[in-house]
C-alpha cells in the first residue's frame, strides 16, 4: 500500500505541476546541463569498506538534463561505484566424531554498483533570477549490483597433526538488480549563469524484489548549463 500510494501521489503530483507550468510560463529555448558529483545511498555508500584494508568507495554521479520550461526539467542519471572487500578469520571447533578441528578461511569481494535514473524536477522557487533555488525530484531508479568472490578454506586435525589438511576453494559470482521510486527535495546555488552547486535528498521505495523498506540517498555536486543564457 505505501508503495501504491507514493507512486500515485508522484504520478498525479507531476502531471499537475507539467499541467501548471504548461499553464503558467511562456515557453523558452530548450537548455540542456550535465552535472558531476558524489554519491551516497543504498548499495552505494560513500566511506570505508572493510576494517581490513583502508579502502574506500567514492560512488562517483554523472548527469545529463534537458531544460523543458523555466521551471521544468527531465534529467538522466548514472551513479558507479567499485570496491573490494577482504576477511579473514581462524576458530577451532569439534567435529560429528569428537575430532577437535581448525578451520582458516581467506576470502576476497569485489563489488561493482551502477544506478540508473530517470528524474524530473521541478523548481518551486518562484523568482529564478535568485540565487538560491528549490526543487522537487522524482522518478526511477534501476539498481544493479555484481559480486564476485573468492574465499579459500582449509581445515586441519589439532588432535592428529599429521593428518592432511583439507582445502575447499571458492569463486562464485552474484547479481542483484532492484527498481526503486524516488521522491524528495534539491537545492541549488548557482555561481553565475552556467555553474552552479546542487544538492539532492531523495527518499527510495523499492518496487521489486521482497525489500520493501523506505531508504534515503544523498548526492552532492556541480553542474553546468550550455545553450543561451
């Protein structure tokens, strides 16, 4: 029902501000924008990975947007990320046959992350020769995820040393894809005519999958105008 109602609440709420602008402002050249910033949400966190190692996922966020009204917008998104993720752990515990054994295990992911979104935006400020603007964003997006690991596992007899150890070796791969609604608002700073500041928080309700809870992401970055001013 939470899905049902924000889909329908976004669908009636976009075509009464498409209908509104239609209504209300004079048509304008078309403008299109690209934008560049970071990026950080479900599946693409931006932080430390694993208390291993010190790297770090940076979801890197790439837009491309066409100005349909002074106050209307449709964009294209796409968010990457890619790290790898390692563990390692060493216990002894005692088998079926009252055999005390010690398990070793080593293992390595590596996680690749693409979003793909389609957004529009609408600008509820009002007098957009401010410098400081609003927005409202909504839209879809596809989530889709590839893990592969690898893990190396030997177990050996404490209580007979000279008994061979055992290896199992692992390589297997995983891939997740999840369709999400978004909805929330965005802020702009603009510089001068073309560069200006933005930043986004979008709520995300998946719409497939059995993952149902409400999430949040959160991208900052710049973007730039081209077309006549």
């Amino acid at each position: 029902m939470l899905i049902s109602r924000l889909v329908l609440g976004g669908l009636l709420l976009a075509s009464s501000l498409a209908s509104h602008a239609q209504a209300t402002e004079p048509a304008i050249a078309s403008k299109f924008y690209v934008g560049l910033g970071v990026y950080s949400g479900p599946y693409q966190n931006l932080g430390r990975t694993n208390l291993l190692d010190n790297q770090y996922a940076v979801p890197v966020q790439t837009t491309l947007g066409y100005q349909l009204r002074p106050r209307l917008a449709v964009q294209l998104g796409l968010t990457y990320s890619g790290y790898k993720s390692k563990s390692e752990y060493d216990y002894d515990y005692t088998n079926i046959n009252n055999y005390r054994v010690n398990h070793t295990s080593n293992s390595a992911a590596t996680v690749r992350t693409v979003n793909t979104s389609l957004l529009v935006r609408y600008t509820l400020t009002r007098q957009p020769a401010h410098r400081f603007q609003v927005d409202l964003v909504g839209g879809l997006m596809l989530v889709h995820q590839r893990i592969h690991l690898i893990s190396s596992n030997f177990y050996s007899y404490i209580d007979y040393p000279q008994a061979p150890t055992t290896t199992v070796e692992n390589d297997d791969s995983y891939t997740y894809n999840q369709l999400n609604v978004n909805l929330g608002p965005s802020f702009r700073y603009r510089f001068g005519q073309r560069l200006e500041a933005v930043g986004d928080i979008l709520f995300n309700v998946p719409v497939t999958g059995n993952y149902r809870r409400l999430d949040s992401s959160v991208a900052l970055g710049l973007r730039y105008r081209f077309g006549p001013s």
